[in-house]
C-alpha cells in the first residue's frame, strides 16, 4: 500500500465531506481492505499528536518528563483509534446498516486525520498565548459542534440513515470520547 498516495484520495473525498458532497462519504470504499487501510491515518498522525503532547507538556510546572509520558500516551493514541471502530460493529448492527460498516470506518478514520490537522493550530493558541479562557473554550465548543455536523454528515451518508440515527451515532461516539478522556487523565493522573 503506498500510504501517501491513499491519503491523498482520501483526502480528496473528505474535501468533499468538507463540502457537504453527499457522495464523498458514500465513495468510499466499502470493504475490509478500504477499512483496513484507512488505519494509514492513524500512523500519518501519530507526529502531530506527538507534537500537541509534547506542547502541552511544557506548559505544566514542574514540566514533565516527555520520555515519561510516551508510553502510556502512545498507548492511549492506539486505544483512541480503535475503540470507536470496534464499537461501531454493534451500532452499525443496531441500525441495521451493518453492510456500510467498512465505507463508514474509512471515512471516519480520515477525517479524524483532517481533525487533527485542523485543530493543530488551536492546540498551539492554547498552549502558547496568553488568550482568556473564555475565548479559548468558545472556541473549542465551536470546533466540537462543527466536527460533531461533520460526523453526522459522515454517519448519515457513509451508513445511509437518516438523520436520527446519524444523531445517535455522533451522540455515541461523544459520549465515548468523554470515558475515554476521563480515563486517560485518571490513568495518567492529569
């Protein structure tokens, strides 16, 4: 597989979600392979979410030893990737849409890339300017509505459902990225 000519494609498809192209997430391909290598996105990101711990490392006193921190990190970058994959198998069973599951895995998983690349400059401000936390959370919420329309967008067309079931599926993967995030700092003691 050449990795960067398959970002590339996706890439191109998710310009199309970023679009709302109803059939950008429906061209994705509908096999275990596509499913499969989709996970590309994971090791294309893995640099960036290096960079945004070791950011934010530095801004804690005493600052933390990053060579400390980079096993259990990387240990909860893998689980991020692949809770939620796993646990679409019985959502997508639930809704009955259990045959779109690999097109709707390929599509999530590269915009989780597109998410990471948007969202880095953020993680910069936040780590690096003096801006009120007002401001900072505002923005933040405003990121999370516009990726959870994204994802919606993604679950309703990917999955083809219709729009409540596409709310269910964001409103699960929320909830999800809430336990995992309270684990992680429980687990890592931030």
């Amino acid at each position: 597989m050449n990795v960067l000519g398959e970002a590339a494609a996706a890439m191109r498809l998710i310009w199309g979600v970023l679009r709302f192209d109803a059939t950008a997430p429906q061209a994705f391909a509908n096999t275990a392979e596509g499913a499969r290598r989709s996970f590309a996105a994971a090791f294309l990101g893995l640099p960036l979410y290096l960079l945004v711990v070791r950011s934010s490392l530095l801004t804690m006193l005493p600052s933390p030893d990053f060579m400390a921190f980079l096993p259990p990190m990387l240990a909860f970058y893998v689980i991020e990737w692949l809770v939620w994959p796993n646990l679409m198998v019985g959502v997508s069973r639930w809704l009955g849409r259990e045959r779109f599951y690999c097109r709707y895995v390929a599509a999530y998983n590269w915009f989780a890339l597109t998410q990471m690349l948007l969202m880095l400059p953020y993680q910069f401000a936040v780590f690096t300017s003096s801006a009120t936390l007002p401001f900072v959370a505002l923005l933040g919420a405003v990121a999370t509505v516009a990726f959870a329309a994204y994802e919606w967008f993604i679950a309703r067309h990917a999955l083809s459902i219709n729009g409540r079931g596409a709310f269910a599926v964001v409103l699960i993967n929320l909830l999800t990225g809430l336990v995992l995030m309270q684990a992680k700092a429980f687990f890592l003691g931030v």
